[in-house]
C-alpha cells in the first residue's frame, strides 16, 4: 500500500516540478555568461507560482518521509 502512494507522490512531484517557471537563463547562460548569475536574488513568488511552489515543498517532504517509512518497516 506505501509502495502505491509513494508512486502517486512521484508522479505528483515530477508535475509539480515541471510546472514550475525557470528563475534563470538555463544552462546556456551559465556556459556563455550572458548576464549576470541571481543565485541570490530576492525575487518574491507571487498567485499560481506560490501555490505550486509551496505545493512542491509539501510533496518533496512527504516523499522523502514515505522513502524513510518504507525503508524503516521493510
């Protein structure tokens, strides 16, 4: 049964991952310079980008609290 939900939780967190918008220039940036890196920059989610981020935190915990259940009981 755990082994289902984990699945389930998977395939939600891959979505809610994809769903996500880029916040850089990609990996082609990185390699050509253009512009400057914002690792750090202050930028304030706001509407939809919010729900799916926070969403997303709340996912990737319950993931990982399955793996560990799971691998704790078996």
């Amino acid at each position: 049964m755990l082994d289902i939900l984990l699945m389930v939780v998977s395939v939600i967190l891959i979505l809610l991952s994809l769903l996500q918008s880029g916040k850089s220039d990609g990996i082609s940036g990185a390699f050509t310079g253009s512009g400057g890196l914002n690792l750090f920059a202050n930028v304030k989610e706001r509407g939809p980008e919010k729900i799916i981020s926070n969403a997303t935190l709340v996912v990737g915990i319950l993931f990982f609290v399955l793996v560990i259940v799971i691998r704790v009981l078996n």
